[in-house]
C-alpha cells in the first residue's frame, strides 16, 4: 500500500493507494499512531484508490480510532467505491467514520468543525 501525506488547513490528509488487508493494514496503523502521536487530531483518509478492506483493515481502523478519539480527535472517509461504501454503510461503520463522496467535501466539513 502505498501511503501519502499532505496537510490543508489543520487537517492531515491520507490518500491510500492500495488494499487494505494483511498486507496494507500495518502500514496504515504505523502512519496513524505517528500522525496521532504528533498531534494531528483531525483526519481524512482519502479511500479513492482502495478498491478492496477485509478485517484486518477494519481492525486497523477501529484500533486507530480510539486512539484518536482519545486525543480529541476525529476522523472521516472520503472517495470509497460504491461496494465500500454500501460496506461501510451495511456494516454501520458510517456511524463511526462520516462518509464522504470527495476529499474536497470532506476537508470543508472538517474544517467546520
């Protein structure tokens, strides 16, 4: 999985590039905890070009949230595919991580709050 960083007004911006599984799923937790652990408190994973998660993905994420949330933090999604998205909605993992349709959208909620 390939991992990028950028900043826009106070928010990290993490665009995944990539699976996330067994595989993915440690990096992204190792780029988290370090964002988390230098104090980016608000987050937008951009998921535009992740077309598959299985467990260990969403494990990393849960895990990943509560350390955030614990900071005072939160975290939203951005660009998932329409099978992700009725995933994370199904799933009700929309009540945990706000869904967005694009990282433009998701940043100005972000910015908001």
């Amino acid at each position: 999985m390939l991992i990028t960083e950028s900043h826009s007004h106070e928010i990290l911006l993490i665009q995944l590039d990539g699976r996330l599984d067994s595989s993915g799923a440690p990096e992204l937790h190792h780029c988290l905890e370090v964002a988390i652990g230098r104090g980016d408190t608000r987050m937008v994973l951009d998921f535009g070009k992740v077309p598959y998660v299985n467990s260990k993905g969403i494990r990393t994420l849960m895990t990943c949230t509560k350390h955030l949330q614990a900071a005072g933090g939160r975290a939203c999604i951005s660009g998932l595919s329409d099978e992700l998205s009725r995933f994370f909605t199904m799933s009700g993992l929309s009540t945990i991580y706000p869904l967005y349709p694009d990282t433009e959208t998701a940043l100005l909620a972000l910015s908001k709050s």
